[in-house]
C-alpha cells in the first residue's frame, strides 16, 4: 500500500497569504496524484489532477507541482472560501490511498 | 450537471447487514468507473471500493474484502454497495464517487451515514 504523508498537519495563515501544503508519497506514483478540497459539511471536491492539472471550475490561485514521490499544493493568495481541509490522493495503485489531510485555518 | 444521491443508510447491530444505493444522473453512467469512499466522523477520506463501467472488475480495500460487494445496474444509472458483518469500525459517512479506476474521484455524491452500534 502507498502511504502519502501530509505536512503540516494544520496551517494557520490570515487571508492573503501563501499557502504551501505538502504530500510525500512511500514510493513512486509518477503524476498520478491529486489534490482534494474538503469544508466543513460538505463532501470533497476535486481541484487538482494529475498533479498540476486544474479541475473545471477551479481559480488560478491553486497550483499543483511535483512527480515521482514529492507533491505540493500551492494557494497563491489566500481567499476567505479556502479555508478548509485538503488531501493528497494517488491511483498508480491499488488500493488507492489519500493522504491524512491538512487543514488550513485562520490565523 | 452530474448528480449522485445516496441513499440506504442508517442504524444497525454489529453483525448486521445494509444495502447502499446511489442513483446517478447527468452523465452517461455506463461509460465511467464508480467508488464508494467513506468517513468516519471527525477523520481522514478512506477509499473502499470502485468498480469498473461495465461492472466486470472489482476492487476493495483490505478491511471490508469477503464483507462488503460493489455493484451496478447500468440500465438504472445505480450503484451499489452491499454490505455484511458490519462492524463498530465501518460506521462512517459514505460517499458515492464518480470515478476511481483510470480516473480521479471527479464527482462526489453528500453521503449517506452508516452507524454501527449495539
């Protein structure tokens, strides 16, 4: 099983600022990784495919980079609608595995 | 727009059974993957089971392996998850997914609550 390994477990920034969320992945997944949004109540949504793809609908200020085992999710300038949790997901193998999560809160 | 609504959850004694349903709209469901992931409260996303579009390929996390069986009926726009044995531990928030075999988790239904307890 591929564990992914998110850090920080919680971020604390005020609107406006970078965020900068990490995901290391126990072996190598190629770009078959994504990122997910999850608030309070409400199911998950997908914001980023294939590691820096953005899914429909999703602002530019999410980004996505990173291959093979290291993966960052990056929020340009932080916006009050994004403070959430977000999890690292990978479907190179079975059984498909998400990460713990990282929640960002307001600082 | 796509839509996923879960339904057949609810309140079962250890060892008992349950039915999920998840009726599917807005998309060509035969043509695409589907997955159940669930919740427990307060914690992480755990993926349980996806199936592929025509339902000839299955796959399951470890855990409900031999308890729980992934199905559909394309002919309804439905999936299925049957569930056995159910466990203190399968109490959780389950999500139907659009998605899951070459595909990213695109679509997510709002869940149907599963409790187990005595």
């Amino acid at each position: 099983e591929i564990v992914l390994t998110q850090s920080p477990a919680t971020l604390s920034l005020s609107p406006g600022e970078r965020a900068t969320l990490s995901c290391r992945a126990s072996q190598r997944v190629s770009s078959y990784f994504a990122w997910y949004q999850q608030k309070p109540g409400q199911a998950p949504r997908l914001l980023i495919y294939d590691a820096s793809n953005r899914a429909s609908g999703i602002p530019a200020r999410f980004s996505g980079s990173g291959s093979g085992t290291d993966f960052t999710l990056t929020i340009s300038s932080l916006e009050p609608e994004d403070f959430a949790v977000y999890y690292c997901q990978q479907r190179s193998n079975w059984p498909r595995t998400f990460g713990q999560g990282t929640k960002v809160e307001l600082k | 727009e796509v839509q996923l609504l879960e339904s057949g959850g609810g309140f079962v004694q250890p060892g008992g059974s349950l039915r999920l349903s998840c009726a599917a709209s807005g998309f060509t469901f035969s043509d695409f993957s589907m997955t159940w992931v669930r919740q427990a409260a307060g914690k992480g996303l755990e993926w349980v089971s996806t199936i592929r579009s025509s339902g000839d390929s299955t796959y399951y996390t470890d855990s409900v392996k031999g308890r729980f069986t992934i199905s559909r009926d394309n002919s309804k726009n439905t999936l299925y998850l049957q569930m056995n044995s159910l466990a203190a531990e399968d109490t959780a928030l389950y999500y139907c997914v659009k998605g899951g075999y070459n595909r990213y988790f695109e679509y997510w239904g709002q869940g149907t609550l599963v409790t187990v307890s005595s």
